[in-house]
C-alpha cells in the first residue's frame, strides 16, 4: 500500500491558523474533504484545498488510484522559518513584527486496501 503524498511549503499564515481548518478534514474521504473547504469561511482554506487537490490528481495520474477509493489518511501543518521585520516605536525604542509562515503534508491512503 503507497502513501500519496504533497506538500505545500512556505505558506504566508501562521500554522496555528492553518491547523483549525486541518484538523476538519483528517480522516475524511477525499471527495468530502474538497466539498467540505469550498465552504468553509477562513483563509487557510483555500490553500488546504488546493493542496488536497493536487494530491488527488497525483494519485489519479501517478499511481491509477481512483479518487473514490482516497481518504486523508495524515495532514498536518508545521512552523516554518518567520520572517523578522522592525517598526520603530516611540522613545528610540523597536517593535518586532513576526511574519509566520507554515509547511502543510498532506498523506492519502487507498480505503480498501
């Protein structure tokens, strides 16, 4: 049995953001997971669902798995580096701004076998 698997990395969200839209879709069917990110109203969304996307048509094209037969079998999002950016605040003093950024992996897994 082959996991399929994508990734997405260098997203411009906070992986804490990105994680309350993953965790809706693990252990779904893959069909039902795209259905359910086209509804689903925050930002992460859809870049999860593109994602998701992308990892069913490499199991369609790549291995002749049909999209039926997929469900998530993994996907988590994980911190990547931030980028560190200055605002000069009163009194000669600074205000670090955090530019988080996110590597999501999705896995799917064939259901029957």
């Amino acid at each position: 049995m082959t996991d399929i698997q994508a990734h997405l990395r260098f997203l411009p969200m906070s992986a804490q953001k990105v994680r309350l839209v993953v965790d809706l879709v693990r252990g779904r069917d893959a069909n039902e997971a795209l259905e359910m990110l086209r509804f689903v109203p925050k930002a992460a969304a859809m870049p999860v669902r593109k994602l998701l996307a992308s990892a069913v048509a490499n199991a369609e094209e790549n291995f002749g798995v049909s999209r039926d037969d997929l469900f998530v079998a993994k996907i988590f999002a994980d911190e990547a580096p931030t980028r560190k950016w200055r605002r000069f605040g009163a009194r000669g003093r600074f205000k670090p701004i955090l530019r988080r950024n996110s590597h999501v992996t999705v896995v799917l897994r064939e259901r029957g076998a």
